[in-house]
C-alpha cells in the first residue's frame, strides 16, 4: 500500500474548502478557484503522458528554467519545487491574482509544446490531465506538513518507494502524537 500523508477529519474538510483542481473536478460545476494573495500555495501540474521520453525528469533541465523564467515574467515567487517524473509539486506565492492565473496558463502550455515538440502542423492532443490543483496553505502546520511531502518525494526520487513510505509512516505518527499533545494541552487549559 501506498502511504500517504493523513488527515483529520477537521484537516480534511479545511483541505477541501481552500483547494481545487486534479483529475477529481472533471465533470463538475465551474466555481472559482479559492486563491489567496500573498498566501502560500502548494499546486500540483500532472501528465499521464509524461512518461519515458516525455518523463518531466528526463527534461528537467528543461522544467526548472521554464518554471523560474515563468514565475519570474508572472512576478510569482517559487519557493520550492518538486520535480517527480509524471507530475511537478510546486510550494509558491503570489502578489497579483490575474498575474497568478497567467501563469497558470502560460507555463502548463509551454512545458507540454518543449518536452513534446507540438507545433501547429504536429498536434499531440491533450497532455495535462484534469485541472491544475491549488491548496491554500494558511498555517505554519500545513506548511511544514507539505516540506514532509516534499521531502517524501525527494526521497522517492533517490531512493525508492519503499524509502518513501518509510519516512511518510513515521511522520504520520509523529503528527498524530502531536495532534493528541495538542488536544491534551488544549484541554488542560480549559479545564485549569
């Protein structure tokens, strides 16, 4: 089985109320996309087309100056990137929303015309899959909860599956026995 991160039940209702996007909204009603200025944001682009000579990884030269160069023309500050062969997991912030939604556009289309070589007369069709997903990040927690994802990629990447599992398994028992600190702590103080 494939660990992932866990959440509460509060967390989890938060996680839906401030994201959107991924393959999960196809066929479903537009609404707005939630977007916080000046908040940090964790966006996910995914291809199930990037695969062997089209892998993300395979042109991650690519990738990371097409990322900077865009996130710079879009005044978007990219705090950290993971790059995980199908899909890129981005940590950024923002200073002007229209600006944000340019680069939402604009790097997804240019990244997919690089890697694939598809021009006017050579189309390749649809390489993104579902909509680009955004989170809003509005607490340290949730920040350093995305570092540990990050860092479970990273050691994917390096090392292995087996390797990320590992490390995501002890952090989920390390975030829940600070979630019952915390509801202990909490409750001490109310009943003091």
């Amino acid at each position: 089985m494939v660990q992932q991160l866990s959440f509460s039940k509060k967390e989890l209702s938060q996680f839906k109320a401030r994201s959107f996007g991924g393959s999960s909204y196809k066929r479903r009603r537009k609404v707005a996309r939630p977007l916080q200025v000046k908040a940090l944001h964790h966006v996910v682009f995914k291809s199930r087309k990037a695969l062997g000579s089209w892998s993300f990884y395979r042109h991650k030269k690519i990738v990371a100056h097409l990322l900077r160069e865009r996130a710079r023309n879009h005044l978007v500050e990219l705090k950290d990137f993971v790059n995980m062969g199908n899909h890129l997991h981005l940590k950024l912030k923002f200073h002007d929303r229209k600006q944000f939604q340019n680069f939402l556009r604009t790097f997804p289309a240019l990244l997919a015309r690089r890697i694939t070589g598809a021009h006017r007369s050579n189309k390749v069709g649809g390489f993104w899959e579902g909509l680009v997903f955004t989170r809003i990040l509005t607490t340290k927690f949730e920040e350093w909860r995305l570092r540990t994802y990050f860092e479970g990629n990273h050691r994917e990447r390096e090392l292995g599956r087996a390797e990320r599992d590992r490390y995501l398994r002890d952090m989920n028992r390390f975030f829940q026995r600070l979630r019952q600190v915390r509801s202990a702590k909490i409750a001490h103080e109310l009943l003091v």
